[in-house]
C-alpha cells in the first residue's frame, strides 16, 4: 500500500489516524484542531502535538484505546487530556465536548396515532428573548 510505511514513521500521522480510528470503531465523534488542522486551510502553523475536540462519549474508550497502546495521560480530568508522545504517537491534546440537550427532545409529544414525536416550538418562548416582538422595537439602532 502506497503511503503505509511513511504514515508509519510519521508520529503526527499515527495519531492522527489511530484516534480517528478508534473514533469510528465506537462510534463517536472527532474534529482536528490546532496547528494541523489549519494546515488543512492552508494556514500552515508548526505544532508540537495533535489537537482533538471529542464528543464526551468518546473520552473512556479513547483513554482506554490510548493506554492499551502505550501512551501515559500526563494530565486527565472531566473536560481534557494529555498525553506523552509514546513509540509511534506524537503527543496528544484531547479537549471534550459537552452537547446540551435540548429541551424538545426530552421529552415527546403522543400524537393522535400513538407514535411519539418531539413537539415543534410554538408561542413566545420558540424564539429567543432578544428576538421577541417588542424586544427589538424599544433598541437604538447603534449599541
């Protein structure tokens, strides 16, 4: 395979691709950040580590995917991680992603038939306050 053994001897690549990897195995999701991900928008900017946003999910498979392949949290709690750069793995900065729920899909709706469906916003609160009729009206036009 084309390309297998430089990406290989390429710790960044090997990170890289080894959280992607694990992110798709457990299904959550990842996003690029920092200096290699402006490098993808032609920012080039030099990087010591990898850079990654995951989905909160994501954080104990992760960890334990990371451990099982040598790499040593230097530093671990509920919204990031950081790892040593190990034998093939360039160090890593995880940052984790906390979605808020929605107050709609707590919680559904029955309809007629039976079957659940999440409600559609209606009335004043289904816009946000500063969008509200009469918020907008009593504003100067410069803040």
């Amino acid at each position: 395979m084309p390309g297998a053994s430089s990406q290989l001897d390429d710790p960044f690549a090997h990170a890289i691709t080894f959280v992607v990897g694990v992110a798709r195995r457990h299904r959550f999701r990842v996003a690029l950040t920092g200096g290699f991900a402006l490098a993808f928008h032609g920012v080039p900017r030099a990087s010591e580590d990898v850079a990654f946003l995951v989905d909160e999910e994501g954080a104990a498979p992760l960890h334990e995917a990371l451990t099982e392949a040598g790499a040593r949290a230097v530093q671990r709690s509920a919204d990031a991680a950081s790892y040593a750069a190990t034998l093939g793995l360039a160090p890593l900065e995880i940052t984790y992603a906390r979605r808020r729920k929605s107050r709609f899909r707590r919680r559904s709706v029955t309809s007629a038939s039976g079957s659940a469906r999440s409600p559609t916003p209606s009335g004043p609160r289904a816009l946000p306050r500063q969008w509200r009729a009469g918020a907008l009206a009593n504003r100067s036009p410069v803040q």
